[in-house]
C-alpha cells in the first residue's frame, strides 16, 4: 500500500432496523464515503488522500463513525454537511474539529457505557 498522508475510513456498516447498537449507514446508500470520496476528487488530493469504505468500526453508538490515519482522529456523528470542512480544516489545514472529535475515553469502551450519549 502507498503512504498516504490521509487515509479516511468511513463506517458504512449496515444493521437490520431495531438493532440495539444501531448502525452508521441505516439505508446502506454509503452517501457518506461517496460525499468523501467526491470531495478529494474535486479537490484533486489523490492519490495521496484516500477515503474508503469501512465495516463496522465499533463505535456504533457514537457514529456515524470516521477514522483518518495515520493521525488517527476519530469523528462521531459525522453528517453530510461535515465532509467538506474535514476535508478543509483536518486533511488540508491540520486542524482537529473539536466538536466532532469522539473522546479519547470512549473509544474502545463497552457499547453500553456510550449509550445515550
Ligand atoms: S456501525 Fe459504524 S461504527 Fe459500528
């Protein structure tokens, strides 16, 4: 694989509708990934940056998820509207967007202490 400077995961995990854990992508349309992958086209930063479809990144209560590598920032409730301030502030500019970064804390902690939240 290249090294690329920004390699963005977006959770398109699909669940049945009812599931206790909910899911990123409820309609399974991946409009999300495809919102990103536009963006780094229109922007022309490939191949460095790349944005792909991820599964299930187990965050499912605080999603829909996005991961960016090697910096590892990790965003929650990302919505159609963020992709192009991501794209700007974080991938081009540098800058973590506070306000959709998930908590170093609750990462990686049992689904049931992250819900409601
Ligand atoms: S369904 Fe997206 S993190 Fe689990």
């Amino acid at each position: 694989m290249g090294a690329f400077t920004h390699h963005i995961f977006v959770c398109c995990n699909r669940r049945e509708p009812g599931n206790c854990r909910g899911c990123c992508d409820p309609d399974g349309g991946e409009a999300l990934r495809a919102a990103f992958k536009a963006e780094v086209k229109k922007r022309n930063l490939g191949p460095l940056v790349r944005a792909n479809k991820a599964g299930c990144l187990d965050q499912c209560e605080l999603g829909p998820t996005v991961v960016i590598y090697p910096q590892g920032i990790w965003y929650g409730g990302v919505r159609l509207e963020d992709v192009s301030r991501i794209i700007e502030e974080t991938v081009i500019g540098g800058r973590v967007i506070d306000e959709l970064v998930i908590p170093p804390e609750k990462l990686n902690c049992p689904p049931a202490s992250r819900k409601g939240e």
